[in-house]
C-alpha cells in the first residue's frame, strides 16, 4: 500500500510539473540529412522453412484444498506526507521571466 501511495504522489508531481511550465521557443531549428543512393544489383528468392508442430493438450480444473491464511488487520495512524504548491510559469513575478 505505501508503494502505491508512493507511486501516485510521483506520478501527480509529474502531472503537476508538466501543468505549470510555460514553453517559448528562442530559437529555430535546423536538420539536414544525408542523402542515399541504394541499387538493387541483383535478383533474390525466399523461401521460408515449413514446421509441423504438434502441441501439448493442457487441461484447466478447480479442486477444493484447505490452507492457511494469514488473518491481516489494519489500524489508523497519523503520519506526515509531503505537500507541495505549483504555481504555473504565467502566474509568477515578472522578475522570474527576464531570466534566459
């Protein structure tokens, strides 16, 4: 159980992460890829091997077994978790954004 709650708080902090940023793009990109020149040089012949497989039969039941169990219990407790306030990238002080 404390994995889970553990898995969902990361996976809100990222949530949260990806709510607040403000993207400008700065700059522009360039991408040149090299260019090929592919000939076929000669002629070819595939052919693909045949199997005859003979698979096992498998057969599912149910059978009434008596086993233990462990009996588990639960109990409340106050604990400290973590808190934690986003403000999103158009919302802080205009200081913040002259920054490059």
């Amino acid at each position: 159980m404390r994995t889970t709650a553990i898995a969902l708080m990361i996976a809100g902090l990222g949530a949260a992460g990806l709510y607040g940023c403000d993207v400008k793009k700065t700059q522009e990109g360039n991408v040149t890829l090299p260019k090929y020149d592919v000939e076929k040089k000669q002629s070819g012949d595939v052919t693909l091997p045949k199997y005859d497989v003979k698979t096992p039969d498998v057969q599912v039941s149910k059978t009434e077994k008596e086993v233990k169990v462990p009996k588990v219990t639960t109990e409340e407790k106050t604990i400290e978790v973590p808190k934690v306030t986003v403000t999103p990238a158009d919302e802080k002080p205009a200081q913040n954004q002259n920054k490059q």
